[in-house]
C-alpha cells in the first residue's frame, strides 16, 4: 500500500499564493485610502520602497480602471469613490440603504437636520448612507466617511446592542488604546438600558447627536441612525430637540421593520 505524505501536503497547503502585480495595486490603493491630499509617483514609490516604473504601470491601470485620478494640472494621484460604490453592491449594504433612504428622505426635511446611515467596518464606523435637511443653514456627515468607534454616538450604539463576542472584536479592531474601557462599558450599558444614545459631539463643538440602533430580522443590531442636531436661534418655529428624537425614534423603527425586525 502506498503511504500518502500527509505531512507534506499539509506544508504544502500552508504555504501562502503570491500575487506580486495584484499586491502592489493593493499596497498602492491601501496607501493612497489614508493620503486625502493624495501623492504624487515619486511619492508612492518612496513610500512603498519600489521602482518608479513599476509603481507607473499600476497607476496607469488603475486610473484606467477607475479607482485612481489625477487633478487637472497636479500629478498627485487620489482614489476615486468606485470602492465605495463597489461595497454598495454588497447585499447587506443594498438592503440596508434601500429600506432606510427613502425613510431618511422624509426624516431630514420633517425634522430639519441631516440625518445620517452608519455601520460598523473594520475598527470604525462607516456611513452608507446621508440626507440633508434642505435647511439653508446646517451640518452633515459626508458620504462614505470613517469616523471613530468610541468617541461618537453612532459608535456607542453599534456596541452597545452588538453581541459579546461581536464587542469583543470591535474593541480589539479599533485602533489604539485612548479610553478607559471601565468607563466605556458603563456608557454602554446605559445605552443599551435607555434604548438610544445622545450626547455632545466630540468632534464638532455646538453639535448635540442622538443615534437609534436599526435590527435586522434576527435581533442583531446592523446599524446606528443618528441626527447631528443643531440648534436655531431664530425666531421661526422648529421642532424641538424632544421632537427630534421621537421621529428619529419613529423612524429607526420603521427602518428595522422593513429589515424583517419582529419585536419582542
């Protein structure tokens, strides 16, 4: 009988594929994803330790391609949106934006404040999706922006309903050590008691959030809808900052049913 080298098909499973084209065109995008001002070819070469005929034929394709441009007359390379337009495509994010937009299309100009669609990804929370108010005056959170896990409203809700494990993870994935996590448990289990989270932005002074988590059809919590409220100092009529929640309430709600969210 002839013996199978189990031993060496292990190793052999083990030993990782390479890609050297296709690392390079990931190292590049990976580069540029934290450049807002973006970089020229030198600039990426000399940040990736690579030639700059090397680095000039991956730019090429990838400007042809979509996920890079350069600005009229600059020759700094930036990334385009099309990687944020690819993840829409995504069932879970397609399912999400497509019950929430068009509640969110009637939320903003009802309460008049942007409201704003965010997921956890990756250490950080994520925006999907955004409304504005119409308001001629107002504050709104850009499409596609990656803002911190801890620090803000929306962060507070995806971990406050999120499952342990799920916690676990994200706390772990979100980069550095600048909290106190005593302190962040017991925010998060007021959040989670209280079924909201508002509070003073620690970004932006004058801005006050409150954020409602949104349920899929098997309880886990899929995203935070949250409302940067500003309050108007003219004589006219708004509603209140009470008001506010209690549509913005309403309307996570609405959200979460169209997802399948059957309450207990």
């Amino acid at each position: 009988m002839t013996k199978v080298p189990e031993e060496k098909d292990k190793k052999k499973a083990k030993t990782p594929y390479t890609a050297p084209a296709l690392e390079k065109g990931l190292d590049i995008i990976e580069l540029l994803s934290g450049e807002e001002s973006g970089l020229t070819l030198s600039e990426i070469a000399t940040k990736l330790s690579r030639s700059t005929s090397e680095i000039f034929r991956m730019l090429a394709v990838l400007d042809r391609r979509g996920y890079l441009s350069t600005e009229s007359g600059r020759d700094t390379y930036v990334l385009t949106m099309k990687l944020f337009e690819l993840s829409h495509q995504h069932s879970l994010v397609k399912r999400l934006t497509g019950a929430s937009l068009p509640i969110m299309q009637k939320l903003a100009p009802a309460i008049e404040q942007s409201c704003h669609l965010s997921v956890y990804h990756r250490g950080k929370v994520l925006v999907i999706g955004q409304r504005d108010s119409q308001m001629d005056l107002g504050f709104r959170v850009k499409l596609g922006s990656e803002i911190d896990l801890v620090d803000t409203c929306s962060g507070h809700v995806l971990m406050a309903f999120a499952e342990d494990d799920m916690l676990k993870q994200m706390l772990q994935e979100r980069a550095g050590d600048s909290f106190k996590k005593s302190a962040l448990m017991a925010r998060l289990k007021k959040v989670r008691e209280q079924g909201y989270e508002s509070k003073q932005s620690q970004q932006v002074s004058g801005v006050r959030d409150i954020s409602y988590p949104v349920f899929g059809y098997t309880s886990e919590v899929l995203a935070a809808i949250t409302v940067p409220y500003l309050e108007r100092l003219d004589n006219a009529p708004h509603p209140t900052f009470d008001q506010v929640k209690e549509m913005l309430s309403a309307a996570a709600h609405s959200i979460s049913l169209q997802l399948g969210y059957k309450p207990e």
